[in-house]
C-alpha cells in the first residue's frame, strides 16, 4: 500500500468517523428528550470522541495527502465548496463551545449545558453530515483527480 492509497483508506475511516459521530448526536439528542441520562452520556462521549479522532486522522491524511482536486463542474461545483467551506468554518467554531459543554457538564451546571446544548447540537450534527457529504461528493461521486 503507498501513501495515496493508505490515504485514500484514512479518508474512508475518516468518512465513518463522521458518520459515527452524527449518529450518536442524533442517538444522544433522543435520550435526553427521554430523560435517559446515563444513555445520553454514553452517547455523547462517542460522539465527541469520534470527533476527536476524526480531527487526529484527517490531519494525518492531510499531511501524507494534502488536498484534492474537485472533479465535478458547474453547479455541482458551487454545491460542494458551499458545502465544504460551510463545514470547515462551523468545524472550527463549534469546538470551543463543545468544550464548554463538557465543562458545564463537568461543573454540574447542567442548565446552562442545557441552554448552549441548544445551539451547539444543530451546528455539531451540520458538521458531522456535511462531513460525510463532502467525502463522498469528492471520493464516491465524482472521483478526486
């Protein structure tokens, strides 16, 4: 295997990473409509780790790989870097707030995690479709060049 297909198989990783992460939001958001805390917990510690680890592998495919060409042309071509440059921008500002979330969780003040919980969930769950959108508009769709 050389560095552009192990990179290629970091993109795929990457791919389910992301798609993990909005499934245990979606699942964490349910639990806690239910009242189902030690679930909720659960559930939001995957998708916060999945996040994490997503960020430590799609730098390491960026450095072994750096960027790749969109293939598609036209209008397929304003959907995808609408779509990608709105998920890095949101990727990089919803990391403060998950991170003061974990710390109201962690100071026990759960009101005011409810609160931020609000806003920040919508804007994680865009960033972790939108990630899988984007791989798969570049690797699947239209084939990077």
């Amino acid at each position: 295997m050389d560095i552009a297909q192990f990179g290629d198989a970091l993109a795929v990783f990457n791919a389910s990473l992301n798609a993990t992460s909005a499934a245990a939001l979606f699942t964490g958001f349910v639990l806690i409509r239910q009242r189902k805390l030690r679930g909720h917990r659960l559930a939001m510690t995957v998708a916060f780790g999945t996040s994490a680890l997503f960020l430590v592998f799609y730098l390491i495919r960026f450095a072994l790989t750096g960027t790749h060409e969109f293939a598609g042309e036209g209008v397929a071509r304003l959907v995808y870097f609408s779509i990608l440059f709105s998920h890095m921008a949101l990727a990089v500002l919803v990391v403060p707030f998950v991170i003061r979330l974990l710390y109201l969780v962690r100071k026990h003040r759960f009101r005011d995690h409810a609160r931020l919980a609000k806003w920040v969930f919508p804007v994680w769950a865009y960033v972790s479709i939108t990630g899988l959108l984007v791989y798969l508009l570049l690797y699947q769709v239209y084939g990077y060049s």
